[in-house]
C-alpha cells in the first residue's frame, strides 16, 4: 500500500499535477457527521472550489436505529454565499446535474464518484431525507480535486 501510495505521488509530481481533499461540514461547520434527520432537507456548509480539471465526491451514510435514507445532490454558487443551512436563491443545482444519488441507503461504505463543477467559486451539498430515513442518519462526505500546478 505505502508503494503504491508512492508511485501515485511521483506520477503527479511527473505529470504537474496535485490533488486536495476537501472534507465537507454542517452548515454550521462544527461536524463532518452531516445529521439528516427524518425527512428533512439539510444543507452542507458551503466550500471553495478550484477550478480544477477533475473531481470526485465521496460519500457514506449510517444509523445506529435503523434505515437511513438519503438523496444527494450539489449546489454552486457564483457569489460568496451568505445564507447557511437554509435554502439560498444564488446556490443552485446546475441545469442537467444528475442528483449525486437519488437513494443512498446501504450503511458504512464509502462511495466514489465522478463530480462535475461548474467553473464556479462555492458548492455546497443538499441532503434529503426520504423514505423512513431513521431520525438518527447521518452522512460524511468528501470532496477530492485534481488540478494542474501550472494552471496557478
């Protein structure tokens, strides 16, 4: 493991190229741990994006009660956003953005996923809580990008 994870810094330092994981927080920026109670809609704290060139999300939920029930999806701003943990007429889902995932229910496993950001400088996540989600859900999610260190 610790050589492949040496390879894969040596192939980006060769090829220009570095990554930042950006670890996504409640609208209130005190917990990684996104609680998504019931059927409630719920709103990640917002985060700068670079403009990169690739970018991947990574997604888990869990319940210690029972079902956990959760759409996904991402809004983007052009505006330094001022509203959090509400909705926000400048944070929008982009036009033809497939939701991230319409019903994450399997628990305890992380999920990768390609993620297409607009060349817009603030994203956040709108959860969902759909179905029976169990009032004690939460969600952890990840953003990870991959840029040219020549583009700066």
């Amino acid at each position: 493991m610790r050589k492949s994870l040496g390879v894969l810094l040596s192939l980006m330092v060769l090829c220009g190229s570095a990554f930042g994981l950006i670890d996504c927080y409640d609208s209130t920026k005190t917990t990684t741990d996104i609680p998504v109670p019931d059927t409630d809609v719920v709103y990640s704290a917002w985060f700068e994006c670079d403009y990169g060139e690739y970018a991947a999300v990574c997604y888990m939920i869990s319940s210690d009660d029972g079902v956990a029930d959760v759409t996904i999806q991402l809004q983007q701003s052009p505006i330094n956003p001022s509203l959090a943990g509400v909705s926000d007429p400048d944070g929008q889902i982009p036009v033809n953005m497939a939701d991230i995932v319409t019903a994450l229910t399997t628990e305890d496993t992380w999920y990768y996923k390609s993620l297409s950001l607009l060349p817009l400088p603030w994203a956040r996540f709108k959860l969902t809580g759909i179905g029976s989600n169990e009032s004690d859900t939460v969600v952890n999610i990840k953003v990870s990008q991959m840029k040219s260190l020549n583009a700066r």
